[in-house]
C-alpha cells in the first residue's frame, strides 16, 4: 500500500502557530498603544499650530486684529478663529480629526484665547481684557506617551512646536520658561 502525501496543517501546528502570534501580539501591545498615543499628540499639536498660525496669517493678510479661542475639550474640541472687530468666523478645527484622545492645556491657566494685531504679533492683551495664553501643552493619558508643548511668539519668534523633555539649545528643545 502507497501513503498518499497529505495537503495542509495538521491541528498541534495550527496550535502553535496560534500560539506564537498571541505571544507576539502581547508583547506588541504597549508599544503600540504607545506609539497611537504619541500619533495622537502630535495630531493634537498640529492642529493648534496651524490654527495659530492661519489667524496670524489672516491678522497680517486683512490688517486688522484676528483672535483665536482655544477649547480645549476632549472629543470635541478645537479652536475657532475670529475677527475681532465683527466676531465673524474665519475658521476652525478640531481635535477629533486624528487627535480625539488629546489633553490640552493652555498658560496661564484659564487663558483660551490669542489675538494677533496686524503686523502678526501676540497683542498685550485680548480684545476682552484677558491675557493671552503663550504656550499649550498637549498630553494623552497613555503611560510612556512624550507631551508636546505649542509656543505662541508671533512676529519673529513665530509658531514652534517643542518636546519639554529636551534641553533648550537643541533645535527641538522647548526654552526655559
């Protein structure tokens, strides 16, 4: 009698097979998740900066007085940017387009607005009387995720977004405070 060959996987390496993909799906995990919490970040301080930078763009372009509001609610927040002379919208975003898991913070504390005069500079204080806030901090409740900081200068210093944990001469630095 002839043995035919046989065609397939046999049940113990289908098992093992399995078992070696859980193993690695384990080991995978935190790093994972810290790798989406670091995307996320940096989704969040995008979205920040370039708020910021298109109402200073827009100060400058309409030469008048441009504020943006921060809210810094989770899920659903963003900014809006405005002009303040009308209160009229110009634009807005929002940190549910990639960035729905970000903590946003801004200083000072309970500071949420920026108003950029025409020549693109941070005015001493918003049209309302408040101050405006200089940076935001954007965090996310992963343990091993790296914040990053969103610094308001306008004029020269401009928009610049920075990681905390490196020293201030490195390009990527954020300044003493």
């Amino acid at each position: 009698m002839s043995r035919r060959p046989s065609h397939g996987f046999t049940l113990i390496e289908i098992l093992v097979a399995l078992a070696i993909a859980v193993i690695l799906m384990v080991l995978a995990a935190p790093g994972y998740a810290v790798w989406i919490g670091d995307s996320q970040i940096r989704a969040g301080a995008e979205t920040v900066a370039a708020g910021l930078r298109f109402a200073m763009g827009e100060a400058i372009k309409r030469n008048e007085q441009v504020e943006i509001v921060l809210d810094s609610t989770t899920k659903t927040g963003g900014w809006v940017a405005q002009l303040v002379s009308d209160g009229s919208t110009l634009q807005s975003g929002f940190f549910v387009e990639g960035a729905d898991r970000v903590q946003v913070t801004a200083t000072p504390a309970g500071n949420t607005k920026v108003t950029f005069n025409a020549l693109g500079q941070v005015a001493a204080t918003n049209a309302d009387g408040t101050d405006p806030f200089d940076t935001v901090d954007v965090t996310v409740s992963v343990t091993g995720s790296r914040p990053l900081r969103v610094l308001v200068g306008g004029g020269r210093t401009g928009i610049k977004i920075c990681d905390p944990a490196w020293a201030a001469p490195d390009p990527k630095g954020c300044p003493a405070p």
